[in-house]
C-alpha cells in the first residue's frame, strides 16, 4: 500500500453521494509509540488514548479525512486500520523520520480514505506552494529561525458526475484574528514591536496561494473542498462593526463571476471539550466548498465531532492533548 505521494497517480475512482462525508481532523502531535512523546513540549499517549480516538475515527464514519500534526504512517495506522482506509503521508515526511531525536521529529499533514467510496486510490499530489520559509525572530537566541511551514495535500476524484478537488491545509498559527489586510508592526497601545507580525504576513502569503488554487479550480471546471486546520478564527464577530475577518473577506470576495464559497462549522464551538477549563470556543478546524457544488445537493450539512472524556480527571487541563485539542468538523452531503 502506497503511504507517501508526491505526485498524480493515474485515475480518478468515481465516488457517489449517498451521504458522502468530507471531514477533517488535527490529531495533536500524533507518534506512533505508547508512552513516548512525538516531539519536545508534546505529551506522550498511552495505550488507551490510542483506543480511544481509534472510536473517535470510527464515529466520524467519512468517505475522505484531510489529517494534520501525523508524525508518522505507524502513527496513523493506531487510528485508521489500513484495512479500511487508504492512508497517504505528504511526501515532507520521508520513512524513518520517527526515528529521529524529539527535537528533531517534525508534524505533517495526511489523508484517509475509506476503501469502501475508494476501492483504488484516486489521483493524489502533495501541493508544495503552501509549505514556504517562515521568517521569524528567536528571541532566546535573538536570532533569525527561519523554518518550512506544513505543505498541502490534493486528492482529486469524481462525485455525482462532477470532478472533485479535496485540499487538506495546516496554515500558519499564532495569527488567529489579527489583522492581514494591514499587518501591524507594533502594538497600538504600548508602542512596543508586535510578535506576531511574522506570523500574520506568513499567513498572509499562504492565504494568497490559497486563493489563487482555488480560483484555478475553479476556471479549470472543478468543484472545490478545502478541510483543515486554518489555524484562523474565520466566524469571528467583533463588537466594532467596521472591522471584519479579513481572511474570509478575502477569499471569498465573489469574484470573478460571482464565485462564493461557503464554510462551516458556522458560530461558535460548543462540541469541542464543552465543559474543559482550557476550552476554546472559537472554530479554526474548518471546511470551505464552492456554493453551486453545495446546491447540486438536497442536503449539504457541516457540524463537529466532540472527542468525550471532557471531565475525565486523566485529560484535565493540557492532558487533553493526551487525546487532542482539536476535534475533526465533517461536511455530509447527500441526494
């Protein structure tokens, strides 16, 4: 069974839309060896988390899953049995780099499909652009640390008559809600250099090359799904009502030719650990569609997956990781 891609394999398996599930789902530093830590600063698993999120996969029941924070393939296959899914790596993760010290190891992006929709493997390519070279400061070291982000993942398949492209992200973190369209240099109140500048013009750029894949879907004739963990909160509501979420305005600005996308899960989070102390309510694992292919549908339906265990005394505070801080979001569509 192929595990790492970097280019088109031949074909495109026709799936069909009987309650057809895309999902997504950011495991957390997910290693392959009970007890030890992917990487420095992570948590280790034990054997009953890996059983647990194996439930968790088995609940989500999708057709396709874009994966992120995967160190290796050993690692997916505790959770997805390669029996019932096809599993592929980003052709970043290279065989054996689980092998390599803590500080060394590295988080990559992933899919699963099922060998039910797909009894072959359909045309799969690992999308480079979006792993460019974050610019940064060390400040421990005030050094320069300069250093890839996650590439992408491409699956393209045929669904109801229709080519399909599926693109798996993990953007750029540390820039949740503040502002691209300008990015600020230095906090308006304290006049001190802000942080997070880095962060927000990396993303910036990535949101860029986002656009632009799916606009080339788009004029190419192809329907568009992007799942991931944008690692932006995309249905924010400010109090100001001047200003907006500028990395949805951005692109999804109906243009050309009235092009508009949809997401979802809309509103706020109350799924993911909904009584958990260190509990985010705001949603950045998230599934974006083109409108027209979501009307081809009678139903087209996006919601989020909780993981359970929310008060279990073995996941209190950053335990939770133990399993993960992120829940998968599913889109169902169907009829």
């Amino acid at each position: 069974m192929p595990g790492v891609l970097g280019a088109f394999l031949a074909g495109a398996w026709p799936a069909t839309a009987e309650d057809f599930t895309f999902a997504s789902w950011n495991i957390a530093n997910l290693h392959h060896e009970t007890g030890v830590p992917l990487r420095e600063g992570s948590l280790p698993r034990e054997d009953v988390d890996y059983e647990r999120l194996a439930a968790v996969a088995n609940e989500l029941d999708a057709d396709i899953i874009g994966l992120q924070e995967i160190g290796s393939l050993a690692a997916l296959e505790r959770i997805f049995s390669p029996d019932a899914y096809h599993l592929v790596m980003s052709d970043r993760y290279q065989v054996g780099d689980e092998e390599k010290p803590p500080e060394e190891r590295d988080i990559f992006t992933a899919v699963a499909l099922s060998r039910e929709a797909f009894p072959d493997l359909p045309s799969i390519e690992t999308v480079s652009a979006f792993s460019i070279q974050h610019i940064d400061l060390n400040q421990a070291l005030d050094a320069p640390d300069i250093r890839p982000t996650r590439s992408a993942i491409h699956v393209q398949f045929e669904l109801e008559g229709e080519q399909v492209s599926f693109l798996n992200v993990h953007l750029k973190s540390s820039c949740h809600q503040y502002p691209l369209r300008d990015v600020e240099d230095q906090n308006f109140f304290n006049q001190q250099s802000f942080g997070s500048r880095f962060d927000c013009r990396t993303l910036k750029a990535q949101l860029a090359i986002l656009e632009n894949w799916i606009e080339v879907q788009h004029a190419l004739g192809v329907r568009v799904v992007v799942a991931g963990d944008f690692n932006r909160r995309l249905n924010i509501a400010y109090r100001n009502p001047t200003r907006y979420e500028d990395f949805w305005a951005e692109l999804n600005d109906g243009q050309p030719g009235n092009f508009m996308l949809r997401k979802g899960p809309e509103g706020r989070d109350n799924v993911c650990w909904p009584s958990h102390e260190d509990r985010f309510d705001e949603h950045i694992d998230l599934i974006v569609s083109d409108t027209e292919f979501l009307a081809r549908f009678a139903t087209a339906s996006f919601d989020k997956v909780g993981l359970g265990f929310d008060e279990a005394p073995e996941y209190a505070g950053r335990a939770r990781q133990r399993l993960s801080d992120h829940c998968p979001v599913r889109l169902v569509v169907g009829g």
